[in-house]
C-alpha cells in the first residue's frame, strides 16, 4: 500500500514537469532565445526583405565585401581584439595574485575589501563612466588608448579576481602539504600543484574577462569615441547609417570569437566554475 | 544546520587560513584594491563633490565645459542640482520607467531560470539539459549585437508580426517600446541568474529530496520547503545581480527602447554627451547608486548570512 503512494506521489512530482507544457515551454524558450538571433543572422545573406515574408527576396553575399572591404571597420576589428587581449594581460597581472591571497591568507581587511570589490559592480555603468569622464577629463585620457584600457580593465576585476580566488581555495591544503612534505619549495608547490589545479578557474576568469572587453561599449563610446572605436561602438554608428544587412553582418563577425570561447570553456562555466566564485567567503 | 549547501571542504580551506603570513597576503591583494580605490572611489568622490556644486580643483574643467552648473558659494555645497533634477517631471517618468524595468525584469528572469533550474534539478533528461545550455547563450553574445537582433525580431516587420500576419492577425510592434526593454533585459540577464541558480539547486543532496517524498510531501511542498529554502543564498545573489544590472544598463535600453520615457541609463548618457549637462548626468547616476546600493546591501547580508550559518563569523 505505501509503496503504491509512494510511487503515485512521485510521479506526481514528475508529472507537473513533463507533458506538452513542459514541451511548449522549451519551444518558446528556444524562440526566445535563438529566435532574435537567427532572425539576424539570416539578414547578413539576404538581398532585400518584404513583410510579411518569412524568409527575404533572394541570397547574396554583397554585404560581407562591404563590411570587409570598408577601411574603418577593419580597424574596429582590430582595436576591439588588441584591447581585449591586452585588457586581459592587464587584469591576470594585477588581479591574480590579489585572488591568490584572498583564497590563501587572512589579512587586515580581507573581508572588507571583497565587499570593495563588490561596490564597483553596484555603481550603475553608466553613471561610472560619467564620473570617470569628468576625472579622465582632468587627467587628459578622454580619447586615449590608456583611458579606454583603464575603463576596460575596471570591467573585469570582478571576475580576475573571485572567480580565480574560489579556484585557488578549491585545492586541497592536503595536497600542496605533500608536496612540500616530499622536499618542494614553496614556488614549486605553486607551479607544479596549485597553478595546474586552479587553471580551469583562471581559464573561465579569463574568457569572461575577454568577452567583457570584447563587449563593452558604453565606457568606451564615452571615452574612446571618436577616436578610439572598437567593434561594439562602431556598432553604435553602422545600425544608424549602413543597412540592416550590414549591421547583421558585422554582428556575425562580432560574435565568431565569443562563439568560439564558449566552445572552449563551455564544460568549466556550465560546471560551476563560474558561479562558484560569487560567493563571498 | 547549514542553509547554504555543499563544498565544505572548499570552504574548510579558507576558514583555517595561515595567519603568521599575514603582511603578504595583504600586499598581494593591494593592487586591484588600488586600481579601484584610484579609478572608481575617487571619481565617485569628486562626482558627488560636483553634484553639489563643488566645482574647483579636478572639477574645474567638467565645470567649465558643462552648461547649467549649480555652482555653491559655500564649502559644503548645495542641494541645487538635486533639486532641479528631482523636480524635473521627465526624469521623474525616466526613473519610474527604470524601477519598474527592473522589477519586472528580475521578477521573469528569476522566475525562468528557477523553472529551468528545477527541471533540471526535479526531472534532469536530454530536454531539461538541452533548456539549461540553451540559457546560457546570451552570456555569449554581445550586448549589442543582441539589443539590435531583439529589435529586428520584433519590430515592424519583425518576425514576430510576420508570423503573426500569415495567419492575417496584426500583431503589436514591440521594438522601441517598453515591452522590447524588458525582453532585451532578461534575455541578457538569463544565464547568470540560470548559472547561479541551477549549480545552487544542484548542489542540494537527492536524497532530502527522496525523503520529503517519502514523508508525503508533494512536488509544490518539495520545492517550497526545501529546494528554495536551501538554494536561498545562490537565489538572492542571482535576484541581486540581475537587478543592479538592469537598473544600471545602458545599451538595452538605448537600441530597444523609445525616445522617451526610457531608462535612467540612457538619460544619463544623454545630459552628459548630447545636452552638455554633466552635473545633472552625475546627479542621476546617484540616484541609481542609491536604489543599486539598496539591492547590494542584501546581497552582502545574505553572504554574511551563510558565512554565520557555517559558524565562520
């Protein structure tokens, strides 16, 4: 008899999950989801449009050599994956060895500089990026690679720094002690078994820290524009001034590298990894 | 007991931290403290100083270029700016637009990346798995790139009218509408709140699960009573984020959203570049500090929380 309910409760349980809601339900999600981007991507090979036709008039290939062969754009391109890069570079530098200590070391001040950290994301963007203005205005960086590259690097410190700190507090103390039982010194306990087990973290730190360079237009519209255009801010001026097609295209290119590190990293974010480290500990 | 689940040997480690090197671990983590201290804490110090009228020293050129600066007579400022700000019927409108935004927003996506953590969590399989990848693409697109591809989806002659009209229906236009905002904010927000919130879920044991079953409890009980209760603290951090996030966006509402109302984030930008007001700019991004601070301050108490319930503090 108990086992009898026992069973009904449970498919009960299963059941307000399963069925055509559940079905409808990821049928919308995915509409929602992919549907904004697909509807998108179709334009960088389409010739015209008319509503309210589903598919456009007929195929071409015209808007890519627009894009690839228009001079300002290319250097976009350029700016956006040369900052990313470099922001990145940056941000590890400054910012590992800072999560390195906040996972391995109790200091003055420890826990109220992690709350410190957390500030910078709870001042709205934009409104940082205005006061920032008024500062770099001062400081004579408003339009300079440097000031581009400070906002850059602001963007990412949150992420430099707790994503890799929950991986570094995530290597057993046990291990490193063996190490150094078996004769290591201290720098090679961290080459050889904290780096190694803390990579995954610092890899996921890494590519977010990359996408949100990649991404960020904001500051950089406000501080880098005219001069300074990276790809998302020169997105700002094509959606206004080209054709819909050209911006579609532009948007393929923009997303290609942040396709390709989601297939890289994707098992490390997925896993956890990413949500781990935002938690204040 | 311990409301925040799991990973108690991660965090084992760092509540028995070595103390007798205290001087390093402080030096090491100075840097970004630094970096922060020098590019965000002072500019939001000389900010406020200009919002209130304090325009000599490092403000004088902002001040100088800016129009309609309320400047003070006195050393401790003047609410001036405050007041034609918090006067101005249109930004009033702007910053109801945002908190409602953001309310909404946080309420759906919270709401959606609950459903599909516990699908996962309750039912698991290929479609529950397949939900859970799906969210986590936004994560990886520009911002953008996405606000321009919502507002094509639904505009006009969008795809959502399209199809809509094949079947000789005329659908609302929701591109540079409130409604379009809304879509563009959740869609960016949804993978961080599914992140948090399914790895907070998943790390809760099955067999608390099994044995509220066993207990008698239903599928409503067991995700009331358990399953939100124990995934509290990843819930709130999600709930958090996404709100200061939205409250704070800027690109979203600037492609999705009309002209006006629309967002504190982009009546910001606008007093600043295109009206040349930067005090009122800097004026508005207070009052979005304010409401984010708001959010925060529950973002800290709930870390703080789960720190206590684990016996560290």
């Amino acid at each position: 008899m108990t086992m009898i309910t026992k069973r009904a409760r449970k498919s009960a349980a299963r059941l307000s999950f399963s069925g055509p809601l559940s079905g409808l339900f990821f049928v919308l999600m995915v509409v929602f989801i992919l549907g904004p981007l697909a509807w998108l991507g179709i334009r960088a090979f389409a010739e015209s449009w008319t509503f309210p036709n589903l598919g456009p008039d007929g195929w071409t290939l015209r808007w890519w050599s627009v894009v690839l062969g228009d001079e300002t754009l290319g250097r976009a391109v350029q700016n956006s994956l040369a900052l990313a890069a470099l922001t990145v570079l940056v941000s590890a530098c400054i910012c590992l060895p800072a999560a390195y200590a906040f996972a391995r070391y109790e200091f003055w001040g420890r826990r109220t500089f992690l709350i410190g950290l957390f500030a910078l994301n709870a001042f709205p963007k934009m409104g940082l990026y205005v006061t920032i203005a008024s500062l770099f205005y001062a400081l004579n960086l408003m339009g300079t690679v440097m000031g581009v590259l400070i906002v850059h690097v602001l963007g990412t410190v949150v992420f430099m720094t707790w994503i890799p700190a929950a991986a570094f507090a995530a290597v057993p103390r046990s291990l490193e002690e063996a190490a150094r039982d078996a004769g290591a010194t201290k720098l090679r306990v961290f080459i050889s078994v904290t780096f190694p087990l803390a990579l995954p973290g610092i890899l996921v730190a890494a590519v977010m820290s990359f996408l949100a360079s990649f991404d960020e237009a904001q500051g950089t519209y406000l501080i880098g524009a005219p001069d300074i255009m990276t790809m998302p801010t020169q997105m700002y001026t094509l959606v206004l001034n080209y054709p819909n097609q050209v911006a579609a295209v532009f948007s393929i290119l923009l997303a290609i590298p942040s396709v390709a590190l989601l297939l890289a990293a994707h098992k490390h974010i997925v896993g956890g990894t990413l949500a781990e480290g935002f938690q204040i500990k | 007991m311990t409301l925040a689940p799991t990973r108690g040997s991660k965090r084992r480690a760092i509540a028995t931290p070595a103390v007798a090197r205290r001087p390093l671990g402080f030096f090491l983590a100075l840097p970004p403290i630094i970096l922060i201290l020098l590019f965000v804490g002072f500019p939001i110090v000389l900010a406020f100083a200009f919002s209130i009228g304090l325009t000599g020293g490092l403000n004088h050129v902002i001040a100088s270029i800016g129009l309609n600066v309320h400047e003070a007579e006195n050393w401790w400022g003047t609410p001036a700016a405050y007041i034609e700000v918090l006067s101005n019927s249109r930004i009033l409108r702007d910053l109801s637009v945002t908190v409602g935004v953001t309310a909404l927003s946080t309420v759906i996506v919270i709401f959606l990346a609950l459903g599909i953590g516990l699908f996962l969590k309750l039912r698991d399989g290929r479609m529950a798995r397949l939900l859970s990848g799906l969210a986590i693409i936004p994560l990886f697109i520009p911002v953008v790139i996405a606000s321009w591809a919502i507002v094509t989806f639904y505009s006009g002659d969008g795809f959502v009218r399209s199809v809509f009209a094949q079947f000789g229906v005329e659908a609302p236009v929701w591109a540079f509408t409130m409604v379009a905002v809304v879509i563009g904010s959740v869609w960016t927000s949804l993978p961080f709140a599914v992140l948090m919130i399914t790895s907070g879920l998943q790390a809760i044991p099955n067999a608390m699960i099994e044995a509220a079953r066993d207990a008698g409890a239903g599928f409503l009980r067991i995700v009331v009573s358990i399953l939100i209760p124990m995934a509290f603290v990843p819930i709130l951090i999600a709930v958090t984020f996404t709100a200061i996030g939205v409250v704070g966006s800027f690109t979203v509402p600037y492609f999705t959203g009309p002209n006006a109302p629309n967002m504190l984030g982009v009546s910001m930008s606008n007093y600043f570049s295109a009206f040349n007001q930067p005090q009122q700019s800097v004026v508005m991004a207070f009052i979005v500090f304010v409401i984010a601070s708001g959010i925060a301050a529950a973002y800290v108490w709930a870390n703080f929380r789960s720190a206590k319930d684990q016996g560290k503090v």
